[in-house]
C-alpha cells in the first residue's frame, strides 16, 4: 500500500528516530490516505501503555495527522484516548473477539461499549449521517440495540472470506488449556493497573510476538475484571490467566499482581478521554 513508508521506516530504525513525532504522523496518515479514506477518525492512546506517554506528546502527535489530512483534503478528528489501563477486559486474540462480539450484542464491558460510541458518533458526523454529536450517538445506540450493527459486522467476515459460524458460536474459538482466575490478595482501592505490563505478559504468554516469525496463540490471554479506582475485598476476582501451561500461568499471575497497585483511600477513575483535536 505505501512501500516508500517501509524503506524510510527501516531509515528510522537505524538512525534512531522511531520516536520522532513527525516521521509517526507522516507514517500513519500516509497509509490512510493512500487507502483513500476521506473522513478519517484517530484514536490516539495516551499512557504507560501506549506509544505516547503523556497527553502534551499525544496532543503533539494528533495535531500533526490532523494537518497532514487537512492538507491532503480529508476530513480528520483525533480523540486522546487513555492507555494507562487495559481498555475493556479481555487481552488476546480469541478473548478480545469474543469480548467484541458481546458488545456488538449489547452485553460487553461499560468502558468498552462506551469507547466504541464516542468513535462511532465522531466517525457519522465526520461521514455526514448524522449533524451532529447528540444525533449520531442516537444512531449508533440505534443500531446497536437493534442488531444493525451484528448483522454488519457478520457481513464483514464474510465479505473477507471468514468463516461466520465461528462469531455465531464463539465457543468454538480456539481455548487456552489452564484457565486459572486470581484472587485479590488484599482489599482496598485499585489505583494502577499498568496496562504496559499487562500487555507484555500476554505477549509473553503467546498472544502476540517478541520477534518477528515468533507463532500467535490465539487461545492465551488475560481477562481483567477490575478498573483503576474500584474498592475490591479481598478474595474476590481480580483477573484470569489463560495459558497453556501451568508454568507460564503462574509466571504471569506473578507479573499480573504486581501489575495491580492498592491504596488505603479512594483513588479516582481514569477518564477514557482527554481531548479532542479537530
């Protein structure tokens, strides 16, 4: 799609400006708009999780693809998204399709279903359906309710050649061997669950890769069952592990916990958005 892109990327690499703000938005919006999209919307994550740490360096970042689309002729928002938790529950591959799929049927996580209605609605004012915010969150809670969104999202996977009947009975996703859910080992409030160890352990499990060519176990993961600034007692659930060994479950229920941060007094939630950059 934009074989230049690879070749400066590789540059990148060598000279050590992965990290160089304006060489990221020329990277990402190239790909958008030689896709040919004409409305984009950006969900630009901020946090300890994400490429960008801090709301000022994600500000910097949307700012910039916003121009480049505006210069190109698109229409382009970025919403500022916290990564410093794990969005909804889930955390691998057959865990997180599942997880979709019970939001698209009007039953996943609240921050998740929340996340997906403020993309959408941004993404019908940009498309024109809908005048404004207030109307098109109407739309997308329409079709959610209603099944428009179910039935569109089966379309999809057949229009790409995926097999529906995995998505109509998600029991036949592939399953990891040791399930092992994990207790609070104390009570209080949740004040940190590092999203970035979260997701290093589920590499580490087999949900993504280390290296490049490493296999993608599509069965492994972690369900996490608390948010930043829940009371929790202890012994009730704090999160799963799905692995396929009892090695490597243990070695993440080690990394998990630590992953997980107490406080004595009510800690606040973390907001899902920070900003809007139009």
């Amino acid at each position: 799609l934009v074989p230049a892109d690879k070749k400066i990327y590789a540059l990148r690499d060598i000279t050590a400006t992965v990290e160089c703000i304006p060489l990221i938005a020329a990277s990402v919006m190239s790909k958008k708009i030689a896709a040919g999209a004409q409305a984009i919307v950006l969900d630009v994550k901020v946090g300890v999780g994400a490429f960008m740490e801090t709301v000022d360096a994600a500000r910097e970042l949307a700012r910039r693809m916003v121009a480049i689309g505006h210069l190109s002729g698109r229409s382009v928002v970025a919403l500022l998204s916290d990564m410093n938790q794990p969005l909804g529950q889930a955390v691998g591959n057959a865990l997180e399709v599942k997880e979709a799929i019970n939001t698209l049927h009007n039953t996943g996580p609240a921050d998740f279903r929340e996340h997906c209605m403020v993309v959408a609605s941004h993404m019908l004012v940009l498309g024109r359906k809908a005048p404004n915010q207030e109307q098109a969150r109407r739309m997308a809670e329409r079709a959610l309710t209603d099944g428009q969104a179910w039935q569109k999202f089966r379309a999809l996977v057949q229009a790409q050649g995926g097999d529906v009947r995995f998505i109509d009975q998600p029991d036949n996703l592939p399953r990891a061997v040791v399930v092992e859910e994990v207790s609070a080992p104390r009570g209080g409030w949740l004040r940190e669950i590092n999203a970035r160890v979260v997701g290093e352990t589920a590499v580490t499990l087999g949900a993504g890769r280390e290296k490049k060519g490493d296999p993608i176990d599509h069965a492994v993961g972690i369900v996490i069952h608390r948010q930043v600034g829940d009371r929790v007692e202890q012994g009730q659930p704090l999160f799963s592990v799905h692995a396929k060994s009892q090695e490597e479950a243990a070695a993440a229920r080690e990394r998990l916990l630590a992953a997980h941060q107490w406080s004595d007094s009510e800690c606040k939630s973390l907001p899902l958005f920070y900003d809007v950059i139009a």
